[in-house]
C-alpha cells in the first residue's frame, strides 16, 4: 500500500502520537501515551510503513532523552525482574528541551529508569559496571524512536530495545510487551544549545 503523506504529530499535552495516513480512508490508530491503551477498533495494516521519529522531528515544546551519552548503571541480576520485566537504570540521562518557535535548545540531565514489561528475549551481554550509551533504538509497535526516548513515554504492544553501549561490540536487545519510562529527582542543567551558524563562504 502506497503512502503518499506520513505527517508525524506530537502532543505534549496528552502525549499522543499520531501517524496519519492521507492516501487512504483508514488511519492508523492513535496511541494515548499516558494509559499506553489503544482503542479495540485499532487496525494497524502490517505493511504500513514505521514512523522513524529522532529529536529533529519534534517541533512542539517538548522534552527528550538523547540516548547518546546517556550514562547507565551497571546491571545486575536484578535488572530481570522475577515478573518477567527487565529494570534499565539511568544514572545520568541526557535530555533535550526543544520550545516552539526556536530553534536553540537546552540540555539538561537526570537520573530514572526504563522499564519493560512481558519480556520474550534478551540478547547480548548485561553490563556488569556503568556504561555510556553510543545509541539505540525503541520500536513500539509501527513507531521506532531513533537514539531518542520521548518524555513521557508509557505503551503496550510490540516492544524492542536495542541499545549500543561504549566499548562494546554486541548490541543490548530486549523484546517485550510494555515499556515505562519513569524519571527521578529534579533535572539539573547543563547547557543552552545554539544552532551553528555558517559562514557565508562556506556555501559554496
């Protein structure tokens, strides 16, 4: 099935996302980031194409964690709960404040954790000591958050994680049926970003 418009929608006050498919009469199902629920008349066509959403994308005010930098405590056996839900600790995660209308940005850092819940398979080794995150994606279902974590971010359905981490070859890979972020403590700031400017003679 062609799609000739995909329009990305993120709303912060609800923290919705909505992929609307304009070259056919039936939407994809809108995702209510705050009750991770979707309605029973969801129908989501297996071939449609994955929304890839990274930091660029978001245009509204709103806040990310930029999995690149992001520092991780080492994991324990604890990290796979006895419920079968697999505890991500952050202990330094980097996020990226975006406001509407501007295109200079603030970073700041707190701690938190990502929970996935309903775990189906792990793949690649736990870090037993802190790491420092290269990149990695999210999918939940037909979305993939590219080196990125929405705030706030709660779903259920098709859920994968693969994460790089710094100094090490194989990727962290977790599947599961829910995904939670949950942030702790008070942000602290780092930095305003500004866009860089270029130099006339550089365009060329």
């Amino acid at each position: 099935m062609g799609l000739n418009l995909i329009r990305v929608w993120l709303e912060r006050s609800r923290g919705a996302i909505l992929l609307e498919n304009a070259a056919s009469d039936q939407n994809l199902c809108d995702v209510d980031r705050a009750s991770g629920r979707r309605p029973s008349s969801c129908c989501v066509p297996p071939e449609a194409a994955r929304a890839i959403i990274d930091q660029r994308s978001i245009q509204l005010d709103a806040s990310s964690i930029q999995i690149s930098g992001s520092e991780i405590a080492g994991a324990s056996p604890e990290a796979l709960q006895g419920d079968g839900s697999f505890r991500l600790q952050f202990t330094r995660a980097l996020i990226l404040k975006t406001m509407t209308g501007s295109a200079e940005q603030t970073r700041w850092w707190q701690a938190g954790e990502l929970l996935i819940g309903g775990v189906e398979r792990v793949e690649g080794e736990l870090p037993g000591v802190p790491a420092v995150c290269e990149r990695g994606d999210i999918d939940d279902n037909q979305y993939t958050y590219r080196n990125m974590i929405p705030i706030p971010l709660k779903s259920r359905g098709q859920i994968r994680l693969e994460l790089h981490l710094r100094d090490r070859e194989e990727p962290l890979i977790v599947t599961g049926g829910t995904i939670e972020l949950a942030l702790r403590d008070t942000p602290k700031y780092i930095e305003h970003i500004r866009p860089a400017t270029v130099r006339p003679e550089a365009i060329r």
